[in-house]
C-alpha cells in the first residue's frame, strides 16, 4: 500500500467522479444523482486517495440515529488487490457507529459481506425494458409539487426505515429528465414514485404505494418521460403483486441483488415497496 493513502470525505466534484466509475462497472446511475445523494448526508461519501488521486470510494448513508445505508463500494481497476479496499470499508462502517447498516449485495460478493456480519432479509430482482402496454388504473396520479412535500415525506417515512425529508426534497424536485408523481383518494396519499433519466434509459424508484391500483395509475404517469427508452425498476420479489405489473408492463429481468442488514433489520412493508428507491442509497 502506498504510504500516501488515506481515507478522507468526498470533496466537491469527486462524488461525480465516483458515480463515472459506477457506470463504468455497468451500475447505470442516474445522470443528476449527486444533487440528491449529498442532500441524505453530507458526511456520508468517502474516497480513498493517494495524495492528491482518489483509487475507491464508499458510502454510508447515515439516516436518523438507527439505519444507515452503505453503497458505491468501488476500488479503481487499477488499483484492486493491493488493500486500499480494505481500508475504505473499515472507515465506511466505523462512520455508522451503532446504527443497523444496510445494503444491497450481488450474489457473487454476498459471501463476503457474511463475514462482515450481514446477513440476507429479501431478494430484489431489476425489470427492465421498452415497456409494451400501458398500465391500468382506476385512480389518475398528478405531478408532485416542489412546494408540498411535506405529506409526501410524511408518507415515505411510514415505509422507509427512517424520516430523509432533505433527500427527497431533492429527489423528487423536477428538473429536466426527473419527474415526481403522487396519487391520492379523498385528500390522502396512496402513493407516490419518481422517474429519472440514467446513462441507459430510465429508472424509476422509489415506488411506493398502498396497492397495485395506486402504484399502477404512478407508473401511468411517469412511464410517459421515458419517450420509448427503457425503463427498470428494482422490485422485492415478496411484493408479488409489484412483479405481475411489471411483467404485465412487458418487462423483464435484467438482475438481482439481496438486501442485507448487519444488526437488527429494520421492520419495512414490503407490500407497499413496488419499487426501491436506489441501490446506492436503499
């Protein structure tokens, strides 16, 4: 190991740089996520660098004082094998401290995340493609307000571990590419999902909603952004019913990855997650 490595916080413009390896290895980002990203928590984005040359990276995603998210776990190609990636992880999740940590692993380092101490709660399969039919729904979602999110936040917070109100605020703000939609019955919340522009296609996440009818009149809102591109949402295959539409949608299995905790998992309504939000941030 170089004797100039260390771990340090993400200075402005390396976050950007992390998320061009992260298309590199085929993760396909979204093209504006590092506005939001750094919104859930400043302090949770690391780099390994020598000098002055970052060679990994990690995040660890602290939301409230009990759940943190880890993801964007990269060494450079150039510089694997030689323990730098070692070292990140261990500033990654010292930064955690007594917090649950969660993630999203493929199946091929799930072995290794085991030995850390996570351990498997649910499998997440990616659909994916030009989707062939448009969904159906007695209900018709509207697009989100920039200036009334607070009911929205509200709603996330009784499915997402834990309240991230600055995260969404900039999440679900739309801009160019991004779209936010939210349905409701008699006055109440239903559901709501975003739509984003990624380097291939579109994703949309997160999708949450009370039923299929709800999340379904969403994605008749937001599949219309994608203009014919394909789209893919990362759908727990516990929520069955979030799996028939996205097949019913035309789409297809692309991937899967398995969500992991490392200290007490987190109570999450999986009947109402029809899509996660992102892999990188949970």
């Amino acid at each position: 190991m170089n004797s100039e490595f260390a771990v340090r916080s993400m200075r402005p413009g390396e976050l950007e740089l992390v998320l061009e390896w992260a298309r590199q290895e085929g993760w396909n980002p979204g093209l504006d996520d590092s506005l939001a990203f750094i919104e859930a928590d400043p302090s949770g984005f690391f780099v390994g660098a020598i000098g002055e040359v970052p060679v990994g990276s990690i995040s660890v995603v602290k939301y409230g004082e009990s759940f943190a998210f880890l993801g964007l776990y990269i060494v450079h190609p150039d510089f694997r094998g030689k323990g730098y990636g070692k070292a990140i992880w261990e500033t990654g999740i010292a930064s955690a401290g007594v917090r649950t940590i969660g993630l999203d692993g493929v199946a091929a380092q799930q072995d290794n995340y085991r030995k850390a101490g996570f351990e498997p709660a649910y499998s997440t399969i990616r659909y994916g493609g030009v989707a062939t039919s448009s969904p159906v729904s007695a209900l018709a979602a509207q697009p989100v307000m920039d200036s009334r999110l607070e009911g929205l936040q509200r709603y996330d917070s009784a499915i997402f571990p834990q309240p991230r109100d600055a995260f969404l605020a900039a999440w679900c703000t739309s801009r160019k590419g991004r779209r936010s939609a939210v349905v409701r019955k008699s006055g109440k919340i239903r559901g709501y999902g975003t739509i984003r522009r990624c380097y291939e296609g579109y994703k949309v996440g997160p999708l949450f909603a009370n039923d299929a009818d709800s999340a379904a009149a969403l994605l008749a809102e937001l599949i219309p952004e994608a203009k014919g591109a394909a789209v893919f949402i990362d759908i727990p295959v516990d929520n069955h019913e979030a799996v028939a539409l996205a097949e019913g949608l035309g789409l297809r299995q692309v991937f899967e990855t398995t969500r992991m905790y490392r200290g007490p998992a987190p109570a999450i309504p999986l009947k109402h997650v029809f899509g996660v939000t992102t892999l990188e941030l949970g």
